[in-house]
C-alpha cells in the first residue's frame, strides 16, 4: 500500500509497502518489521538512492474553507 509521513516538515509518500490486511474489518496494518524498516528509511530519506525517490504534485484542501 501507499502512505504517507510528514519528515521534516514535508509530506514525505512512500509507495508499495508491504501491508497486512484484517480480514475482519479490512483495517491495513504494518508488521512490527516493516514498521521498523519504514522508520530506518524515513530517518536516512536524504541519502536513499536516486533510483528509489521521486516527486508529486500534492493538493492541500483547507477543511474550514470548503
Ligand atoms: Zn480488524
């Protein structure tokens, strides 16, 4: 699944993460060692290879003004 974190002040997207899916609820979860693994990669964000960044357009929507 795709998700999102703010580092730094900035929307960082993190795209194809491995999730587990409750076949209850349908709620999607992390297991502890993606989790772990998510955390390492958003702490060295600035120095991942070229390979694995890139950019998006991201739209802000301001609740109180709609
Ligand atoms: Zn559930």
């Amino acid at each position: 699944m795709d998700t999102s974190f703010v580092v730094k002040g900035e929307i960082t997207l993190l795209k194809n993460v491995p999730a587990e899916v409750c076949s209850r609820c349908g709620e999607k979860t992390f297991s502890a060692q993606v989790a772990s693994r998510i955390e390492r990669i958003l702490r060295k964000r600035d120095a991942l290879p070229a390979a694995a960044l890139g950019r998006v357009e991201v739209t802000a929507v301001d609740y109180s003004k709609v």
